[in-house]
C-alpha cells in the first residue's frame, strides 16, 4: 500500500503543529503548510529529522499546489482574540479565499478534507450548553466578527464544495483549547493566567469573571479531529470539554497548579465577550465514541513545564 499524505494548512500553529504530530502517528506523510502570521517554526523543530514530514512557507491566500495528497486539513487562521483583532482582515482572507484554495486542493486530488471552525459561530448563545443545531447569535459587525463571520463563511463554502462538487468535507466546531505550545502571549485566558502566576504578577480577570468557558487539553482535542477524520459526518461536530467553569474559577485553577499567591486585578470587559460558553458533545459521543479525559487541574498540571519553560525563554531574549 503506498503512503497516504494529508496536507495540514496552519501546520505550524498550536493545534496544526500537534494535528501534524498526531497523523504522523498515524502513519501519513505530512505537508505542512503555514505563512507564520501567527504560526510559530519552533512548534515544529522537532520534526526536523522526520523524513515523512516537509514544512513549506506559503500564503495559502493566493492558489497553491504542493502536489497530490489524500487528506486536506485546513487549520490555517489567527484564533485568539487578540491575533485576529490585530490581523482583521488576514482572517476574514483566510477563512474565505483561504478555505476555497484549500477546497481546491481537495477537489483536484480527489482528498478527504476537514475543516477546524469554532464555538464562535455560536457567538454569545441564547442556547445553553450549545448543540450543532443552533444557528447562533452574532454580532454581524462587532469586533469579533473578522473571526466569527469569516468561520461561518467557511463553513458556508465548505458545505457548497460538499453540495455542489461532492468533497468529502468534515467541519468541527472546536470549543476553547489549552496547552504546550500556545503562544505565551497571545492574550488568551490560560497562557495569560500561567503567565501572570508564574511571574507572580496579578492574574487579570476581565468583568467580573462570571462569564464562562469549558476548557479541553490539546491531546483530548487532537483526539478528536483524528477521530472525526476517519467518520463521515459532513455536518459540523462539537469537539470541546463540556465540563463549564466561570472564568473566576479558570483563574483559581491556575492559582492552584503554580502554587502563586498572585491577587485578582480586575479589568473590562472586552465587547461582545460572550456570556456562557459550553458544548453539547452528545454528537460526538454517539458518533465518534469521544470524550475528553482530562480535566482542567490535570491539563494545566501537563502544561505547566512548557509555560515555565516559554517564559524562561521570553525573559531570555528581553
Ligand atoms: N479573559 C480574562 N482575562 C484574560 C484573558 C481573557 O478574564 O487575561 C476572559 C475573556 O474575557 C473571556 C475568557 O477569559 O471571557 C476567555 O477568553 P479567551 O481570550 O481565552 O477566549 P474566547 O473564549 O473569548 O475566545
């Protein structure tokens, strides 16, 4: 049997790096691809030696070609907050033109695709915990909405490729995701909270911390896209932690696996911030037999090392 080759677009993010990781594991030849707007080289230095393994820097906003595969995984986009307020119009481009070219990609070689997208086409939910079936509440023209319309958008091309060119897509609606290899400062809760207690600075919570979110580790999450990888479920699937914590809560988590005396400094709230956030994954239990496995104390635990580490770094180079 010759060797199968999935091409991961963003493959040098937080998630792309670790889905690289994992379909190696899984016995591919792996293309990444990524124009590190926000992706990081070093996520994947130790693949250096790797011979089933190749990295290519390139903008998949114009066309692009990196020969047959049998797998398109597209997971290029800035995905914090803060990343794509920075880079507006980057991820509206690469959600839209972004996704057609990667489309093309699968269309020309016949591939399986599957597409990351996000608990933001919820936006702030009226419905609680989410289910796929809910169409959200969105901001249209709000801050968020360079990232939340550019993943609806995605989704929308994605089922039109599936629709009207028969690619055999898959869409996942990944739920807020922590651990190695996350930016230090790329303004997300968890690597600000480790950042902050590590240092013994204030941990900054932004309202009044009563707002909720439900955090997966990276290897729960990967396991997951794995999983659906192999299903044939073109409608988008949850893959998140459906355990809830207010963010309050987050923060003495964090408190907790430092062992930092840190206080709670209290600042505004970001606009359109959304309220509650919580996955319904009775879709991905009875479809793909998955569940997360690690809670949030023995995910952070894992992650500590690597933030330690990150820090040690950034400090380093100051
Ligand atoms: N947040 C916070 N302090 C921080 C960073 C984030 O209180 O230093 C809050 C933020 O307002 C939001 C939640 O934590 O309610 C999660 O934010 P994040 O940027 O990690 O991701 P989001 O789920 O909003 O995309």
């Amino acid at each position: 049997m010759s060797q199968k080759r999935a091409l991961v677009t963003g493959g040098a993010g937080f998630l792309g790096s670790h889905l690289c990781d994992a379909l190696l594991a899984e016995g591919y030849a792996v293309i990444a691809v990524d124009n590190l707007l926000t992706g990081r080289r070093p996520n994947l230095d130790h693949l250096r030696n790797e011979p089933r393994f190749e990295f290519r820097k390139l903008d998949i906003n114009e066309p692009f070609d990196c020969g047959p595969v049998d797998y398109v995984f597209h997971f290029a986009s800035p995905a914090s907050p803060v990343d794509y307020t920075v880079h507006g119009i980057d991820t509206l481009k690469v959600g839209s033109l972004g996704t057609f070219h990667a489309l093309e990609v699968a269309r020309k070689y016949g591939a399986k695709y599957l597409v990351s997208s996000t608990s933001e086409c919820y936006g702030d939910p009226l419905e609680h915990p989410q289910k796929e079936t809910y169409w959200g509440h969105v901001n249209p023209i709000g801050p968020r909405s360079v990232y939340d319309e550019a993943k609806r958008f995605t989704e929308a091309v994605t089922m039109a490729y599936h629709r009207y060119h028969k690619v055999d897509t898959r869409i996942v609606r990944i739920f807020n995701t922590y651990g190695p290899r996350m930016q230090l400062n790329d303004g997300r809760v968890v690597p600000n909270f480790m950042k902050q207690a590590l240092r013994g600075e204030p941990l900054t919570v932004y309202g009044d911390g009563k707002q909720t979110r439900s955090f997966c580790y990276v290897s729960d999450e990967i396991e997951g896209f794995i999983r659906l990888s192999k299903s044939s479920e073109h409608l988008p699937v949850n893959i998140g932690n459906p355990t809830e914590f207010t963010i309050l809560e987050c923060a003495q988590h964090v408190l907790a696996v430092t062992g930092s005396k840190s206080a709670i400094k209290y600042e505004p709230l970001p606009q359109d911030d959304p309220k509650q956030r919580r996955p319904d994954i009775t879709k991905a239990r009875t479809l793909l037999g998955w569940e997360p496995k690690i809670d949030l104390e023995a995910g952070l635990r894992l992650s500590l090392d690597y933030f330690r580490k990150a820090l040690q770094e950034e400090t380093a180079r100051a």
